[in-house]
C-alpha cells in the first residue's frame, strides 16, 4: 500500500532508527529552523556534531515528497566521500517504502516519482558532469571542500519549469578547507558591495544582496539576487550527541590552533591555512607604528587608504613602466591570464585579467592579442611567463604543435613578444607561497609592494582564499580555485625588473607609485643593481626582450 503523506512540516523530518516513521522532536532547535528557513541560498555550518549531514538528508526528502516528480541532488567533493557519508546515512534512515535505492547510478526512486540523485565533483571540470541537469534543490555538504566556481556553476542547474514550487540552496560545513573564504565572504561577512549601506547582518538574518553593477547591462530591473541566511550549528545544539558521546567536544579540542577553534567552536575567524588571507588588505588605517609611511606621505593617522586592491578599472601604465604578462592555462577548469606594470621605483600593479573556462588555446592567444594591440601595449611587453605545461607535446592526441607554440603563432611571432615557459615541479609551488607574502608586504616607503585594479575581479576574488594543501602544507592547494594564484605567482617568480626614472615628474604616475617612488629615491642610491620586494631592478642576462646570447 503506497504511503500518503500527510500535513505538516516535519511529517518525515527526523526518522526513528527503530521504527522507520518519523517521531516529533527528534529534531534539534538549530535545524527546525533551518528546515522553515524561506531563504533561497541557507547555509548550515559551524562546530563538528551539529547534524549537518542529517540536516540535508532530511531537508532533501522532504523536497521529494511535498513535489512529486522532482529532482533533487546532493553532493559531496569525492565518491569515496559520497559513499561513506550520505549514501550510508540515506539508507540507514529512510525506509524501502519510501524510496528505493540504486546503487548502479546512485539515486534514490520516491513512491511519489521524485529521484534524488547522489553526485560528486572531484575536480573542477567535473561540474559539466551536470550540464542538462534540473534540479528542485541542490545540496553540498562539506561546501568548504569545494571551490567557489564549482559552486556557482552547480546552483545555475536549480531550476524549475513548472510554477510555484519553491526552488532552493543548501549548503552545509565546517570552516576551513578550500572553501572556507567564499562561504564566509558568502554568509558571514559579506563585502560592502554586496551590502550596500545596510546595517551588519543580525544573527540568523535572511537578506538579499545588493544587484551587481554589472547587471544593469542585461538583468531586468524586477529580478534580484537570491536571498541568504547563515544559521550556526554546535555540538551544544545536538542533543542526541551530547547524551551519547559527552566526551566528543574535549576530543575536538585535542587537535589544538585553528583546526581544533573550527571543529570544537565553528570559528570562522581561527584560519592560518589561507597563503595570503592573513596578508591581504583591501584598505589599510594609518596607525602610529606605520613609520616609513608617514615619513614618506601626507597621511595621518586614522586615515583609511587603498592598500593591494586599487578601485580604478581603467588605470593604465604611465611612462616609464615596464609591462609583462603570466598565463596559467586551463580549459575544463579557468584559464588565467594577466598583465602586471613595475613602476619605476619597483612598485608592481597588476591591471588586465582574461579568466575564462572552455576557450580554445588558439582563442586565448587570440583574445589576447586582440587586447594587447588595442591597449597600446604590443611593444611595451618585455615578456609573458607560461604555465610550463604549455610546452609539453601533445602528439599523444594527434596534435602536432603544442600550446606554447600556438600562443608562438599570434603573439610571439607577430608581436615579438618572447615567451617563456615558468618554473616547474615540486621546487616551484614551494616557492610560490613565499613569493607571494613578499608582494604583499611593505616597501621601503610602507607600502605594499604589489596592487591590482579592479579590473581583475577574479584574481581579487580568489587568491586570498587559496588554501595550504592539509596533506602537503608546503604547497597550495590544487583543488582550490588557485589558478589567478598560479598564474601571477609566475609573474613573480620570474623577478621582473624596471628601469630607474629619476625624473618623476615626467612619468604621471599615481599618488601610491609617486610616493613609492620618492621613498625608494630617498632610501638607495640612484646605481646600483638592488631588488625591492619582488621587482629587481636589473637582472645581469636579461635583455628587456628577453635572455641575451
């Protein structure tokens, strides 16, 4: 005899283990109210034991049986992942005569001929796995395993043709991990730009984003952004774990730093894994201790200034900058390109971004240098740094050039801009992280070494987030969104250099390079061969084209 659900919210919310059917109660405060939530986008995160996992089980069947015929998938980063956690859980809590389980395809079939379907995202090109897919609710668990792309691509399969049924979000995890930056840029700390001149979000708010500036080309003034709500879970919060297992908390705590503040507290500030979040400034207050940057400026104390992240798209080189270029290829997964000026004095901007997924290596080259003549700069580039696979060969799949040689075709060639391949292996992922604080921190003037313009969104966007690799703290991490961070680390470690303008007047520069500039004057002889941070000024060898015979 089918099952007929009856009302009520939670009819099958929490499922006894012992008698298969749903007991009131059961349920945790924190996860009520996440099931009631009418946010579009809920994310359910914090401590260890807080029932996440459950939450989502349980939030996924009920999306089954209020809406017959639907489709509803939840996700974890790795198969074997997958298997031991939700597939495990689903079928321990939900009955047969509910839903039948296909282990073959992995999804579950409701008596009512909803599917909820069990999937995974190994890797960042996988989320075309999904492609044609629609679905009523998306689920991640674990959200911090996966990469911000992964996530925005997979929420545009929620989708639904038939009226009034209510799409939704769920997302749930502890912090740290590659994910921990954008979920809480996403949920918990919002930018201003996604604020606007509201007030800070108040515990378990549900609000709705400011619309992007760039939708005012091509979105409809009625659409909006998807509403948000962060609810935080503790073990405090699980009754039935701390009745079971009252010792779990003080277990937690053994791991000790950050790990230990996340698991045992939820702590999303208590993160030292990011390579450059604990470097990275978008502002900087003037305080008393910033000694060489008020000897070398007009500011004053308390007085708020742009710091490696400059609001100005259309900044572009003055006089007397050296420009170079970095490309991290991809195709599945991003493909990341920049151009970054050393300014004389040795500050380094990065000013032009190409981020991109599937385009063709011939179209990369291309766009480029479409770009690059358009600037201006076709002559003024000395150099652009490849990702060292671009030379490979790739006669194994029938093609007769490589990469490297195809990038030859429309840049190197016509331009005559030299191309060379950058640092591969273990040795140069090593480097990178340390390359990269060196950019970030003070010159000789107080201020940092290297910026970029807003118009690099994605670089702005990702590289802070960037984790250390858990099982390998040495490197990042490969399966984060780390390609801006490839790319321009590239860039630095093939130590670019700029010629000394003594002249300052006649090379217009902005206020940051000018007094950079007037610092690094002050400070060194006008001579000799010296490196700041990371811009060397002169590299014995090194013709601005490229390597002397």
């Amino acid at each position: 005899m089918p099952l007929v659900r009856q009302a009520g919210p939670f009819e099958f919310g929490y499922i006894s283990p012992t008698t298969g059917l749903h007991e009131r109660g059961l349920e945790n405060p924190k996860q009520f109210l996440a099931h009631t939530s009418q946010a579009d986008w809920l994310f359910y995160g914090g401590a260890a034991g807080g029932g996440k996992s459950e939450y989502l089980i349980v939030e996924a069947v009920q999306v089954c049986l209020d809406n017959p015929g639907c489709e509803v998938a939840l996700f974890r980063r790795t198969h074997k992942d997958l298997l031991r956690s939700l597939i495990m859980r689903f079928r321990a809590l939900v009955p047969k005569r509910i839903a039948r389980f296909n282990a073959t395809d992995m999804y579950a079939q409701f008596f009512n001929g909803s599917i909820l379907w069990f999937c995974y995202c190994a890797t960042e090109a996988d989320v075309y796995n999904y492609q044609s897919a629609q679905w009523l609710m998306l689920g991640l668990d674990e959200a911090s395993h996966f990469t911000e792309y992964q996530f925005m691509y997979l929420q545009t399969r929620v989708r639904s043709v038939i009226p009034h049924r209510r799409k939704r979000v769920r997302l749930a995890s502890n912090p740290g991990n590659r994910g921990h930056g954008w979920l809480k840029r996403f949920f918990l700390r919002p930018p201003p730009e996604l604020l606007g001149n509201r007030a800070p979000l108040a515990m378990h708010e549900v609000w709705r984003p400011e619309r992007p500036k760039e939708w005012e080309q091509f979105v409809p003034p009625g659409q909006q952004m998807p509403t948000r709500q962060f609810i935080p879970a503790y073990f405090e919060d699980n009754w039935a774990l701390q009745q079971n297992d009252p010792g779990y908390l003080a277990q937690l705590y053994l791991l000790g730093g950050d790990k230990g503040r996340q698991l045992a507290e939820g702590d999303w500030d208590a993160n030292s894994t990011m390579i450059c979040g604990n470097e990275w400034r978008t502002t900087h207050r003037v305080s008393s201790t910033d000694v060489d940057l008020l000897a070398s400026s007009r500011l004053k104390v308390g007085q708020v200034i742009n710091w490696h992240v400059i609001p100005n798209d259309l900044w572009r080189p003055p006089k007397g900058a050296t420009i170079f270029g970095s490309v991290d290829y991809g195709y599945g997964a991003p493909w990341s390109a920049h151009l970054h000026a050393v300014l004389p004095g040795g500050h380094i901007r990065t000013f032009w971004e190409w981020y991109e997924t599937r385009v063709r290596d011939e179209d990369q080259a291309r766009w480029m240098r479409v770009d690059i003549e358009e600037l201006g700069l076709a002559d003024e580039i000395q150099w652009i740094v490849l990702d060292p696979a671009m030379k490979n060969s790739r006669s194994e799949v029938g093609l007769s050039r490589s990469i490297m040689e195809v990038y030859d075709d429309h840049l190197g060639r016509p331009l005559g801009i030299h191309l060379r391949p950058g640092a591969a292996g273990r040795a140069a992922r090593m480097s990178r992280p340390n390359r990269w604080k060196d950019a970030l921190a003070t010159g000789a003037d107080g201020f940092p070494n290297w910026s970029v313009t807003t118009a690099c969104p994605h670089l702005i966007r990702t590289v802070p987030d960037v984790p250390f690799d858990e099982k390998d703290p040495e490197v990042e991490d490969g399966d984060s969104e780390n390609h801006a961070y490839e790319d321009v680390g590239r860039f630095f470690e093939a130590r670019p250099f700029a010629p000394r303008t003594i002249d300052i007047e006649a090379v217009n520069l902005d206020d940051v390079s000018t007094r950079h500039h007037a610092a690094i004057a002050a400070k060194h002889d006008q001579g000799g061969h010296r490196s700041y941070g990371v811009a060397t000024l002169h590299v014995p060898g090194l013709s601005p084209k490229g390597p002397t015979p």
